[in-house]
C-alpha cells in the first residue's frame, strides 16, 4: 500500500482549497498527497458567498460582484453601500474544475475514495468530515436555492437582497434571500434558522414558487440550478489525535451566527500552508474567542426568541456598512463590536448571558 506525506479526507472545499494551497506553493514537488473523496464525479453543487475582506485564489470563479445589499422585514427597507467590501457569489463547479485542472498536472497527488486504500500511518491528516450524525434536534442553518432565468429583464443586478423576512416565519427564523446575476437570472434561497427535526419546514419548492410569483412578482420562468443545504450553527467535537488537523466545517470554521464559512477556509488555508512544516506545534486556528462568545449569546436569544430576530438583524444594519460587514466576517475592532452590541435589546442580551 502506497504512503502519503499528506491526506486530506473530504475533496470539497476545504480539502480542495489547502490542496490548490500546497501545490501553488510548490510544497508538492517533493511530498506526495493523497486526497479521498468518495464522489464520483465534481460538478457545480453549491454557491459560496462572502463579502471579500481579503484577497483569496479563486477571483476566476466569482460569478458576481455587487457592491449594494439590502435587507427587509416589515419595519422597513434599509439599502447599504460598500464599494471597499464587495460581496461575491462564486461557483462551485468553476472551483472544482480549476483546481482539478491544476492537480490532475501533478502525479504527487492522488485521489481515492476510501481511507482503507493507502497506508496512513505516517501521514499527516487533514480532516474535513464530520465524525458521526450530527444531532438534529440543535439549530441549523437550512436552506434550498434555485437559480431562475427569465425572458424578461426584471432584477436590479446592481443590488442583491441579503434578507427579506416579510414572508411566513412559522415561529421560527425564516427569510428569503436574492442574489441577481444579471437581468434576467438570479439565485433566490427560502432559509431556515431552527432545529431539523421539523419537516414542516421543508417545503422549500412550495415556499419559493409563493415568493417568486406573490413577492416577485414572476410568474414564467426556468429553474437552471437547484441547492440544498443544512449547516449545523453550532460546533460538534472534532476528532482529535497527535497527527490530525481538522479543516472545513468539521474543523470549526463555520460563523455560527451566520453559517459563513469559505472565506474563513481560505483563511485557516494559508495559515496552514505558511506554517505546514509545525503545524502541529503551533496554536490550532479558530476564529476567535470574541466571536464565539458573541455568537452563543446571539444564538440563545435567537432559539428563545424567534420572533424578535428580523427587528434584531435590522437594528443591527442600521450601523455602517464597514461596521456590519466587517463584523459578519470577524474582522470587527472593539469600537465596531461595541457598536454592533448596542443595537441589541439590552434586557434580552442580559438574560441570555445568564442562561
Ligand atoms: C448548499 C450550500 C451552500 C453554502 N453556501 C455558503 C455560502 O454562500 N457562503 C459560505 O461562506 N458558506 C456556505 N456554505 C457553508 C460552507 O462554506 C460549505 O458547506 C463548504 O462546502 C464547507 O466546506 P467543507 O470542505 O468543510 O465541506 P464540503 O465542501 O462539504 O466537503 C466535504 C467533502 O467530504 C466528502 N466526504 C463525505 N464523506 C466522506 C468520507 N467518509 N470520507 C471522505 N470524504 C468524505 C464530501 O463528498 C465532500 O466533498 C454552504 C453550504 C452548503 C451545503
């Protein structure tokens, strides 16, 4: 059985982006990797987006930038204005194909789609799958999207909708959420804040035909692409041995209070890669105390108290859009943490500190 110097379990996107990492930084000329991955083929599976606070490698698979958002519940409409912080959607499918493409060139990398298949003793590990079920009576982030076209140009593309909360909450978090690629295309996700155990939430495909005729205001249209998705917005134990560093969302890297989690990927990417030869030495990665204090709190008042969260998300935007984006992707300053924390209902807060 082959010995690798690396593995990487999970080809997505973290595993794909530390391999992309590694071989650009000619740091698999002399070592060998092996990835496994037990899909069979790579094909476009989700839409990562973020608002891009540093440089990252994938610029060639963003399908759009906008540099406007907006977020809407029934108190009101507040439209924000970034032009330092853009906000880009990238594809899932350009990002296989590129660093498939860039691997594939390089016979120190092979794929496989079982541990079983090499002899990982002396390796070191990078894992980014979950170990067991993940239990669902927790809160998840969960979500379908579809991307519509239309024979009409109809979309602002100019402007995407970050939330829109003006639609059924079911005693729970619920909005919709618009990303306009053009005129006539668009990504439109029905999003769940809650536990999974309830499948009465899950008609999503019934939830997006009302939005897009009744809010939209569309009635004929083809439906391109469809995701789906739930992400756990709380962290399960990770596996934990002298030889495995955990990437991903297994690796923790996921914002609980907001699910993002590419961009802190390619973060947690170039530290490792910077650091490969002591990565094990060295402090493990996360993304700071602060935040996931901040985000417990946030997400205890949002399990007591659903029906206060789309006046609490539209409190919170109606600071700066520096503030609120750099905060959203933890990298806020104690004056910006502190402007974000006043927005909040003081009482509310207070009890769930208590909790
Ligand atoms: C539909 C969807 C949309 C999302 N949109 C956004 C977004 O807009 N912005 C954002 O920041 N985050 C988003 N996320 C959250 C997060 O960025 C993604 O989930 C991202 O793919 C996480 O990367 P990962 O490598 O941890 O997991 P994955 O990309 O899921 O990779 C894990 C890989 O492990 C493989 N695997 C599974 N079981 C095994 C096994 N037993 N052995 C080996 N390999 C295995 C899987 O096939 C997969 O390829 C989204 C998530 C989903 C599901």
């Amino acid at each position: 059985m082959n010995d690798f110097d690396y593995v990487i379990i999970g080809g997505g996107c973290a595993g794909l982006s530390l391999a992309y990492k590694l071989e650009i930084s000619n740091n698999l000329k002399d070592k060998t990797l092996a990835i496994i991955e037990p899909r069979k083929q790579y094909k476009r599976d989700k839409t990562w987006s973020f608002w891009k606070v540093f440089n990252h490698n994938f610029e060639d698979c963003v399908i759009k930038s906008w540099n406007n958002f907006t977020i809407n519940t029934s108190e009101g409409s507040r439209e924000l204005i970034n032009k330092k912080f853009p906000y880009q959607s990238i594809d899932s499918g350009k990002f296989y194909e590129k660093i498939n493409l860039k691997l594939s060139k390089n016979p120190n990398v092979n794929f496989f789609k079982n541990l079983s298949e090499i002899n990982s003793e002396n390796s070191l590990i990078f894992n980014s799958v979950f170990e067991g079920e993940l239990d669902k009576s927790r809160l998840w982030q969960h979500f379908q999207g579809i991307e519509i076209e239309i024979p009409k140009d109809t979309f602002d593309d100019g402007i995407l909708n970050l939330m829109d909360f003006k639609c059924d909450q079911r005693n729970n978090v619920h909005f919709f959420y618009t990303l306009p690629f053009s005129k006539n295309k668009a990504l439109i996700e029905t999003t769940w804040l809650s536990n999974l155990n309830d499948q009465s939430l899950m008609d999503y495909d019934l939830q997006l035909e009302n939005y897009i005729k009744n809010n939209l205001g569309i009635k004929n249209y083809e439906i391109n692409f469809k995701e789906k998705g739930a992400i756990p917005l709380f962290h399960p134990s990770f596996k934990n041995d002298d030889k495995t560093i955990n990437i991903g969302s297994a690796g923790g890297l996921t914002r609980l209070s907001t699910g993002y989690t590419f961009l802190n990927i390619q973060e947690h990417t170039e530290y490792i890669v910077k650091n490969i030869n002591k990565i094990k030495k060295i402090k493990t990665f996360n993304l700071g105390k602060k935040y996931q204090f901040l985000d417990k709190v946030f997400l205890r008042v949002l399990e007591k108290h659903p029906e206060k969260m789309p006046k609490i998300f539209f409190n919170m935007f109606k600071t700066s859009s520096n503030t609120i984006i750099k905060f959203l992707s933890n990298k806020s300053n104690v004056y910006e943490d502190i402007n974000i924390i006043s927005r909040m209902p003081k009482l509310v807060f207070i009890k769930a500190l208590f909790n």
